[in-house]
C-alpha cells in the first residue's frame, strides 16, 4: 500500500513560502517515498519549487488566494476558512487528498479548523496538541495536551495517555511506554480530584493498554530522561510548556550576556565554541518542532510559526513518521482494545452523538 | 518601636543546625537591629554559635527535642506540632514573641502547621506561598500562590495579588507594581473563566489598590523583567517554577557536558571561568532562596531545604525586610482601604466566621 501524502500550507508561518517549500524539500530526501500536496499561491509555490527539482517532482499545487493571518481570530478563521491555504490543507485531509497536513500559521485557528473539519476520532472525546520536548536521556519526551483543551476531566486526561502512548511507541520505539500525569508531587493524595480519579483509572487500565504507568510526576523532573509520556490538561501543558521555553531562553541570553561582559570571557568563548555549538544545537526549538494535534481523523502539524527551513523540515519529518507508523489507526486499535471500558469512557458515545 | 524577633526553626533543612546558624549570622551582619530566637536542640545550637558571638549575643535559645522530617504528612505533622523545632517556631510567632519564622523543613508541614496556629489576616480567605525569581530586569519577579492552595477563586486571585503588591513594593520600591494574571495566552478571552472574572475585578480596582494592572502575562515573558507581580493558583505556580527551576537545572547540565566534550571546550571554559561564574550565580537558587507564606497573622518564610548557609542567609534577609517594612501591617492596610468592595470580597467576612 503506498504511503498517504502529505499537504503543506505553503503560505503559514512568518517566513514564508521559500522557507516552507525548503523544509519540505529537505524532509523529504530523508523520507522520499513520500508524495506533497503544496496548497498557496501557486506562482510563488512554483518560484520556490526552482531550486528544488526533487520535491516539484513528487509534489502536486492546489492554488488557493486567502491566507489566515496571525491576528485572526478563531471564530475568523472559521469563516474565512474555505478559500485560505490552511483550510485547504485541511480540507485535503477531510477528503482523502492527504494523510496529513502540516502548517506554520496561527495556532488558534489551526486548532478551531482542524477539529471542525476532521472531527475526532471514534473514542476520543477530544484533540490534544502534542510535542516533543528534550530530555538528558535517549528520548525526546512527548508532553500533551499543550492548549487545545483549558479544562479537562479525568476521561480526557485517560485518552490523552492512551494517545501520547501511541506516539512514543514511534518516537523511542518502546513497546510500554512510561507514561506519567503531572501535578505538584508525586504522592497519590497530591493535586486536584481529577487527576487523582485519571491516575487510579490509568493504574487499573494500564496492562490492557500496555502502559507502564506510575502516577505523577513534577515539571522538575520531566527532562530527567525517565519518562516517555507527560499527560496534563491544556491549561497546565501550555505553562509547563512555555515556562521551560521562556527559561531556556532567559539561561541563553544571561550566557550571551556573560561570554560578552569582557575580553578574557570572549576568547574563551571563542575557543569553547564547539561546546556552546552542541549546547545551542541542543536547545534550539528547530529541532524539536512540529506539534500535533492528536485524536483527529487525520494529522495536524503545527510548525513554529518561526521556524527556520530546518524547522520546517523537522516538522515534515515528525508528520511523515507519523504517518509511516500509521499512528492514527493504531490509536484506533488501543481504544478498540478497551473500547467497552466504562472506567475511561463513561458514555463517550452518547456525548459525542 | 524595636523590631520583632525573628525565630529560626534549626532543626529544618537537610544541611542540619550548623548551616541554619551560620546563615542566621551572616543575615545579621546585614540587618544587624535584628534579635533571634533559636529554636531546637540546645546543645548543637550552642555548639554551633561558638563560631558566631555576635548572633550568641543577639538570640535566646528554645530548646526543643522533637523535629518534623521530610516524609511526616501534613496530617501527622500538626499532631506532632507542639514539641517540634517548627511547631514551636510558629508557636513564638502566635504567642508574640517573634514576628516571623524561618524554616528549612518539610513545605507542607510548615503550610499546615502555619495555617492552623497564625491563622489568616483579617480580609484575607486563604495564605498564599510566593517566592522571587530571577529576571532580565532590575528586579525579581515575585510569584504567588506557589502551592499553598490546589484550586482557587477569583476572589482568592484578588487577594493575592494584593499581597504580591505589597510585597512587590519593598523588593522593587515602585509605589505601583506592575501585575500580571498568569495565564495561557494574553487575549481577553483567554483562560478560565475565574481567570477572566479575577482579570476584570482587578482592572476596575487597579487605581484603588495602586496597582498597575494589565491583564495576563504568559510563563514564557515571565522573565523579561516588565513585571513585579504574576498572580495564579497554586497548581498552576507550582508548575511553572519547577518548570522554571527544572529547565534551568537541565541547561546547566547540558552546559557542564558540553565543556567536558573536548579538551578544546575544557581550555575554552578555564578561560572563561568569570563568564561561567556569573552565569552560575544568577542561576544559583541560594541567591534566590526564600519563599514567604502571605496572608498569615505574621511571616513565615520557607528557606529551601537544601540550602546553603549563603541561601539560609538569604531567606533570613528576606525574613527581616518584610519585617522592617511592616508588610503584613501594609497588606491590612491596603485590605482596609477597599475592605467594603464587594467585587472581590463578597461574602468574606461571613465565610470566615
């Protein structure tokens, strides 16, 4: 069976198109059994196409005008959606065109379109945005949901594992990932209700869905290496989330700041630049982009809005993997496995109806 | 009118009496008006003043032989109170013997232990934790709650951020301190709905309380130094300083591997040692220690259980400007001031009787 495609809002994310057509480009010499469905202005698609013979090849353009901004409401978005880049991607999704679909725009809008025209899978109640962070140990971490869901109740926080678990099946390739809720300590009285009711469901639940589950854990300890999967509802995803970003760039510029407040400390950065290099490489957010809204029929990557080629490409990367390891259908399959448990999915079905 | 005294539980603390003393002595050399209660096992207290006469001169010891340890429950610690070096700290604070605690041990049998004996100001429904933290800027961030309270209300939020403000006024010396709500995205719309209702209470009380309030701030702009005050509940500021304090640990490491990768980067770093150093102390939590339970009928501050003597003295420093600086009697004062609002204190007096 040949591979989905996947379509590309050529016209999201602040750099633009020759940016996005770049990271394509490069993602796919190293997955190149893949097929791009270019959605944007068509002349400008083609323009950036030039330097990139291999991607024109296996790439087809839908032109389309509109183009969702970055101050567009979600509610906008909805309404301008039809004849924009990102709607279209999406759209290729819903029909079949594409297997998936990756843009650098406005998270917002990103989110309201794609849970409007994808819908969520059967099982799932709701979406939740997905991403890799860095850790000390041999894996990236996967944390989830980062925002799509403010509040959450103890079923959604049960599904988001069940769909991280999935996910880091194909990122470290461990068959029972460890899989762990966060909260403000690791003893079982600590935190809200909620997560208490999720942590006793995910102990019962976790040898049907091949978990290896322990509990909570604390936004201290998740770079330590030891956890594959960080479940928490959006509200405290998108803190923890912009906390770490926020300090890894607040440690730069105090290192910036340092190495440049004399001349002894400039040779020596000069001369320990190999080292700085590694820690900046390490650190950089191209390396670790691509977010993805899980839970959908179909998959969504949201690449930096900022993201360099290299970004994009890791982006691409992230949604091609995806897609090779069928992730969508394997959640489908763990849901299915426990699919008629009443303790996560109290009357899922007849909500969703 | 003399100052206060203030108590020192030496008992807390995983480093023992020794560094509890030795930071005692040398926050006294900066606030030398200062008396001290001593508070724990008589013969290691007296040992270890032997190397300091002037805080032996400036104290009175109160032996104890109890110590709450870092595995007692909150529950089993209040029932244990009364004979600890913790207990009887706050005790002295009650009885009016000292106007402030500082302890090393266990935060959460500190929290309830003070709860119960100060009890809370009048106006004020629930204490809150709040800690300073490093930025861009001139001044430190002081965050609240950090964890003293699970799940709040908007009306809590208000009278949080009354509290930051007045201990905002004595860290940063603006007459009014800028406040944020700390949430997921800075739009209006943003957010729960308490953060909304808490947001909209403020805007409208902001010229009463000599506050300059605008909205929310997001945990990645925590750190770029426009801002006194992030107010949020005690979950979600628990996460984003262990986010904060992981991610900061976590570059460190990444730092110190990196240096070590080459001879190169080893010669590279010697050379650059004062860059490094000054990076190191800005990030050093010593510098930085010294977490004040707000809202209480006098001060209690938490001193990091790992501390130094250099954190200890920190902590004890802050202990002594909140004194000096009446904050406690300040935040009554600013309670008064908009007592009979009942936008943000509905029902308060009724609720707590």
């Amino acid at each position: 069976m040949s591979l989905p495609r996947i379509a590309i809002d050529a016209m999201g994310g602040d750099e633009g198109v020759r940016v996005m057509i770049e990271g394509a480009a490069l993602a796919r010499r190293r997955h190149d059994q893949f097929q791009f469905l270019l959605v944007g202005d068509e002349e400008r698609i083609k323009n950036a196409l030039q330097d990139h013979p291999n991607l024109r090849a296996s790439s087809e353009i839908i032109h389309t005008d509109g183009v969702i901004s970055g101050e567009d409401k979600p509610s906008q978005a909805l309404r301008r959606s039809k004849g924009t880049s990102m709607g279209r991607a999406i759209e290729a999704v819903k029909a079949g065109d594409a297997g998936a679909a990756v843009s650098g725009g406005n998270t917002g809008a990103l989110m309201a379109i794609s849970k409007l025209t994808l819908r969520t899978m059967p099982g799932i109640d709701r979406p939740a945005l997905a991403a890799l962070m860095p850790t000390l140990g041999d894996n990236d971490l996967i944390m989830l949901d980062l925002g799509a869901n403010t509040e959450c109740d103890s079923r959604n926080l049960v599904q988001f594992a069940i769909m991280g678990a999935a996910y880091a099946r194909v990122v470290s390739g461990r068959a029972e990932p460890r899989v762990r809720l966060l909260n403000i300590g690791t003893e079982e009285i600590k935190g809200t209700e909620l997560l208490r009711d999720a942590s006793a469901i995910l102990r019962e639940a976790a040898k049907e869905l091949s978990i290896s589950f322990d509990g909570f854990t604390e936004a201290d300890k998740m770079a330590h290496g030891n956890v594959d999967v960080v479940v928490t509802d959006g509200f405290s995803g998108n803190i923890a989330l912009k906390a770490v970003e926020g300090t890894a760039r607040f440690v730069a510029d105090l290192l910036r700041r340092s190495f440049s407040s004399s001349l002894r400390s400039k040779i020596g950065f000069l001369i320990s630049r190999p080292a700085t290099e590694l820690l900046k490489h390490h650190l950089d957010p191209n390396n670790h982009n691509g977010a993805v809204f899980l839970g959908l029929n179909g998959i969504v990557v949201k690449s930096h809005g900022g993201a360099s080629a290299a970004g994009v490409a890791n982006a691409v990367a992230v949604t091609a993997r995806l897609l090779e390891e069928r992730v969508t259908e394997r959640i489908s399959a763990d849901l299915a496995r426990v699919g008629d448990s009443s303790l996560w999915m109290p009357g899922a079905q007849e909500e969703r109806a």
